[in-house]
C-alpha cells in the first residue's frame, strides 16, 4: 500500500483519413476509480494516488462525407485517499499521517488541420470530464505530529473545430463539460 498510479488512454485517431459513410460514431472512453490504503514509513503513514488519464478523438487532415457525424471523447476518474492517525503516534517530530492525491485529465474532441467535413444531418462533438477526489487525514484518534492532505485537480477538456477545417452540416453542436469535486481535509491530531 502507500501509492497508487493509473492511466488509463483511449485514442482515436483519423489522421489523414477518408471515409465514406451513412452514420460515424468514435468514442474514446476511460474510467479510473480506486481507495488507497495508506502505507508505513518509519513512524509516518503515507499515501500518494496519481492518475493520468486521457480520452481523445482527433480528426485531422481528414475528409469525411456521411449522414451524421458523432464523436465523443470521456474521462472519469475518482479517487479516495483516507488515513486515521493512530494514539500510537509517539513522535512529535515526525508527520503521523500524509494523504497527497494529483489529477490529470484530458478530454479532447476535435477536427483540424485541413479536414473537410460534408454531412447531410447533424455534426456532434462532446467532451466530457469527469473527476472526483478526496484527500482526507483525520487526527482526532490521537497521536502526535503533523497531518497533511493534499490534492491537485488538473482537467483540460476541449471540442473545437480550427485550423483550415471545413464543416458543411445541416447543424453542428460542440459540447466541453467539465465536472470535478476536490475535498481536502487535514484533522490535527491532539499533540500528547
């Protein structure tokens, strides 16, 4: 226990492509969920969870020609990092319990370069991301030292058109969505 990584990656890449068709569907899709459990160090209890996660759809360079184009590009990562001092915590000189907690999430719908799009219906490009942490060490079982919590959020999420990109379409709706809940607490122990 005491540290935890994930990353999870979901591409799709229509670089240079051309594709003919009646209905186009891409989704990139990512999940990450875990509870850390706090690892010993010395008389310090610590855990660190780090997640780099991306959900991404590129079409560049590409020509497309179909009746409805629809991308999707989703990232949803939760975290729970929670650590209980113990009264055995003796050692006022030395942290009795580190929670440190980073995400980095990308979600990127998008068309550039020189594509050209032609669809006869509507063109749909979402971005969704999703992140949910927790950072919490609680002190009030006693002890000595210092309780540090810690957590970083870090989302880019995007659906653009740019470039020299060309989209001819009956209609084109570009939706970023961005949802992310951080809760960081730190309960000082009692000190004897």
């Amino acid at each position: 226990g005491g540290a935890y990584y994930a990353n999870p990656t979901a591409f799709i890449d229509l670089s240079g492509a051309n594709i003919t068709a009646n209905a186009v569907s891409l989704t990139a899709q990512v999940t990450s969920s875990f509870a850390t459990v706090a690892g010993t160090y010395g008389s310090i209890q610590a855990m660190v969870g780090y997640a780099k996660s991306t959900a991404e759809v590129k079409i560049h360079n590409a020509t497309v020609n179909a009746s409805s184009l629809t991308v999707l590009a989703d990232s949803d990562v939760s975290i729970t990092a929670q650590d209980n001092t113990s009264s055995a915590d003796s050692d006022s000189d030395v942290d009795a319990g580190i929670s440190v907690v980073v995400v980095d999430a990308d979600a990127l719908a998008y068309v550039s370069g020189t594509s050209v799009l032609s669809v006869t219906g509507a063109v749909d490009l979402q971005a969704n991301n999703t992140i949910g942490v927790t950072s919490k060490v609680d002190g009030t079982a006693g002890g000595t030292g210092a309780t540090l919590a810690v957590g970083i959020v870090v989302a880019d999420t995007r659906s653009s058109i740019g470039g020299a990109a060309t989209v001819d379409a009956a209609s084109i709706d570009l939706t970023a969505d961005s949802d992310n809940t951080l809760t960081v607490t730190a309960i000082s122990t009692s000190g004897i």
